[in-house]
C-alpha cells in the first residue's frame, strides 16, 4: 500500500471520527466540545437561516432541544486537505415527540489541530410524530453513564 493510500485511509476515518462525535457530544458532552468541532468561521445552514461562526452558532443551537441523534451511512470524497460529506440521520428530541430525518451535507478542512466542520447544511427530508407508546421521556443532558 502507498503512503498516499495510507493518507486517504487515515483521513477517512479521521473524518468518520468527527463525524461520529458530532452525534455523541451534543448528548454526552458539554456544549463547548461539540462546538470544537467546528472551524472558527464555520457556516451552519439550518430552518432557512444561515448562521456564521462559532459565536452565531453557539446562539442558536445551544437552545435547540435535545435528544437522540442517530447518524446513517456517510460518503466522503477527499480533496487534499479538505472534504465533502453527506450522511444521513434520524433526530428524535427528549422534550417533544416531533422527530426529523434528512441529510447532513458539509465541507470539512484539515487544520493543525485536526479535521474541522467548516459548512454544514441540513436538509430535513421528513417530520413526524412518535406513536402514543412512543412518546418521548425527558433525559437530562449531558447524559451521564454509571
């Protein structure tokens, strides 16, 4: 195997990584560690608004609701030091019984402290509501284990 496919490999799953952890922090984690996640100027397009840099995006999303954020299948394509994704997921809040799916698609970049999300962009394909013996149970959050 080359030293460029040994790249690719690492930078892959560098991505999935931050990807996955995009997820888990915002249940698990303090707000400020999801938000590492991000290039200072990111770009977070969301409910036909567009918000721009940490400062802006911390505002909104720290008031979002939350719950339980299930990441689908992901497709990566490198470009040197930066990347596109686009992956699925399924959000089901714990304060309501609305959930959402759609798609995340985002441009991420190589940084010296590692890959960043430098533009994210929701697009919400489906709303629904849960069944009756479904509905959501309120969890305080950060979730805490043992």
């Amino acid at each position: 195997m080359t030293e460029a496919e040994m790249q690719k490999i690492a930078d892959e799953l560098a991505i999935r990584r931050l990807l996955d952890e995009y997820c888990l922090r915002l249940e698990i984690n303090a707000f400020e560690e999801w938000l590492d996640l991000f290039t200072d100027d990111t770009v977070y397009d969301v409910f036909r608004q567009s918000l721009r840099g940490r400062a802006e995006l911390s505002a909104m999303l720290s008031q979002a609701p939350h719950g339980v954020h299930l990441p689908g299948a992901v497709r990566i394509e490198l470009d040197g030091d930066t990347a596109r994704a686009v992956q699925s997921y399924l959000f089901i809040p714990n304060n309501d019984d609305r959930w959402n799916a759609g798609w995340y698609q985002r441009k991420l970049a190589r940084t010296p402290d590692g890959w960043k999300i430098a533009h994210t962009k929701v697009k919400i394909a489906r709303i629904g509501e849960l069944a009756p013996d479904e509905k959501a149970r309120s969890l305080p959050f950060p979730v805490q284990f043992g």
